[in-house]
C-alpha cells in the first residue's frame, strides 16, 4: 500500500524527509562561514588542494572516486 501511494507523488521537499533543521547552516550566521584568515594566498592553496587530491602517476582510481 505504501509503494503504491508512493509512486503517485510527483515531487518533494528536503523538509519532507529530512529531519534536521539546516536552515541556517549555510546562512551567514553560521558559525562554518567565519573562518579566520590564515595568511596563505589563495593560488597557494589551490595548488595545495589539487597535489593533495591527484592520484599518484601510475594510479587508475575507481571512476565513482575520481572526478576530473
């Protein structure tokens, strides 16, 4: 009975099934927006970023894992 009445609905909210209040998670409010600075350039963490998250030469990664 569930399945069936499950099959006619055509949309949903993430509030229809997600449990947790994050409407403010994201907002400027939020205390994972203050990030203090931390005197590095950004190119000089962009180039960080991208040698800590490139497989090593010779290394396939499985296609689910790697995105380029």
């Amino acid at each position: 009975m569930e399945f069936e009445k499950a099959k006619t609905i055509d949309s949903m909210q993430l509030s229809d099934w997600h449990d947790v209040p994050w409407s403010k998670f994201f907002s400027d409010q939020s205390p994972k927006n203050k990030i203090p600075p931390t005197g590095i350039d950004i190119e000089t963490i962009k180039t960080i970023c991208k040698a800590i998250s490139t497989p090593p030469h010779g290394i396939t990664p499985h296609a689910q894992v790697y995105i380029d």
